[in-house]
C-alpha cells in the first residue's frame, strides 16, 4: 500500500429506503435489455473458462444436460428438488445411461443426514442447480442455499450445470446490491439457507508452484444452460 502513487476516493454507497419498490423500476427496465444483456453474460462467463448453452424451453433442458453428461462420460448426477427448481429434470432424465437423484424437499432431520446428503452429492459427476441471479457484468451466478437446494449441490461434483431464463439476469454488481437489499428488507424468503454464493466460472488457484490447476476448490467445469422461454414466478 506505502509503493501506490495515490488511492482512489471511495465512499459507501447509501442504502436504499425502498429496495423492492427500485427492484420493481429495474425489472421493467431490464425486460427491454434481456436480449443484450445474455449476450455480455455469455462473453463474460466464456472468458473465464465456462461454458455457455441457450434452449428454447425448459423442456428442451434434459437433451442440453445429457450431451453434457456423454461429453463428460458422466454416470451420476444429483439435481435440486424440483419446488426449489422451478421444473421437475429427473424424469427425463432418468433411463438415459444416467443415475438421477433429486434432493429431498426439506432439510436433513439430523447432522448425520446431512453429512449422508453430503456424501451422495459429493459421490455424483454432475450438480444440476437453477440460479437466483445471473451476473452480466462479470458472468457470475448467484445462488442461495435452503430447502431442495443444497449448496454442495454446487460445490461438491466436478460439473456444475446451471439453469436460468431471462428473470434472473441483472446487469451489473451495482444492480445484485439493490437485489440482496429487496431480499433481505423483511423475513428471508420461505425455505431459504443462509449461504449466498457467487460463482464465477471453474474453481481454479495457482498456489502451489504458481500452477493454475482447476477443480480444486470446487467444480473444474461450469456450464450455463439460458432457457429462451421464462419458466421461474
């Protein structure tokens, strides 16, 4: 810090009075821009390293899952319940050559189950997620934990695949800020954890011997599956 020639002026950013009232502006706004702003979260999500995938409806979504899986010589994957969902995956998927489970609806009842969850999830070459947000800025997808949607779900496989429309796109960091605030101006939303992750592209570090190796800290491959036609409330 003593070596920089000078730091930029910065200041805290006020927080909103009426972040859903702003949110409800911003939606509208954005559902003129959708086309472009998918189009920057390709870009951004390709430049480090993810892989971009665009069906026209969910239904379409299994046949994108599973040339994933072949390309991948996946035979296990785990996918979130399909209330946390938005749409029930599973059953077309199931009898392809692949082994599908779905996450229970409700939390483990005991430490053990979880750890058991865990292990099963930790066990499958694919973690299939839906996306609370959609990040074009940077090609960030912002998920929350809670109910039917573990976050080792995410975490834990080598191959993540994630799912979303045009309801979860936002343009910038600037605009998630106003979002996390809505979120959080009352009670948190029925069925939601307390863990909020941002995942851009495949896990990777270069901490040892400055070797970039991915996959160490979570999935070595993310792919993003945009769905044309809105499925999400």
């Amino acid at each position: 810090m003593g070596q920089t020639s000078g730091l930029f002026a910065a200041a805290a950013t006020a927080r909103p009075a009426e972040p859903r009232r702003l949110l409800e502006t911003l939606r509208r706004e954005l559902f003129e821009r959708w086309p472009q702003t998918v189009e920057r979260f390709r870009c951004e999500l390709e430049s480090v390293g993810g892989r971009f995938h665009r069906v026209a409806t969910i239904a379409d979504v299994p046949a994108a899952v599973l040339t994933i899986a072949r390309e991948g010589q996946a035979r296990r994957l785990v996918t979130w319940h399909p209330t946390a969902f938005g749409a029930d995956l599973g059953t077309d998927l199931r009898g392809r050559d692949l082994e599908v489970e779905s996450m229970p609806a409700g939390a483990p009842a005991s430490p053990e189950g979880g750890a058991r969850l865990r292990e099963r999830i930790a066990g499958a070459d694919i973690g299939v997620t839906g996306v609370d947000l959609a990040i074009a800025e940077t090609g960030t997808l912002v998920l929350v934990s809670g109910a039917g949607r573990p976050r080792s779900t995410a975490l834990l496989p080598p191959t993540h695949v994630a799912v979303f429309d045009r309801t979860a796109l936002v343009e910038s960091l600037a605009q998630t800020g106003l979002v996390l605030e809505a979120w959080h101006q009352d009670e948190p939303a029925v069925g939601w954890g307390a863990a909020i992750h941002f995942i851009t592209g495949p896990s990777r570090t270069a901490d040892i011997e400055l070797t970039l190796t991915r996959g160490v800290h979570g999935p070595r491959d993310v792919h993003a599956i945009f769905v044309d036609a809105p499925f999400r409330d």
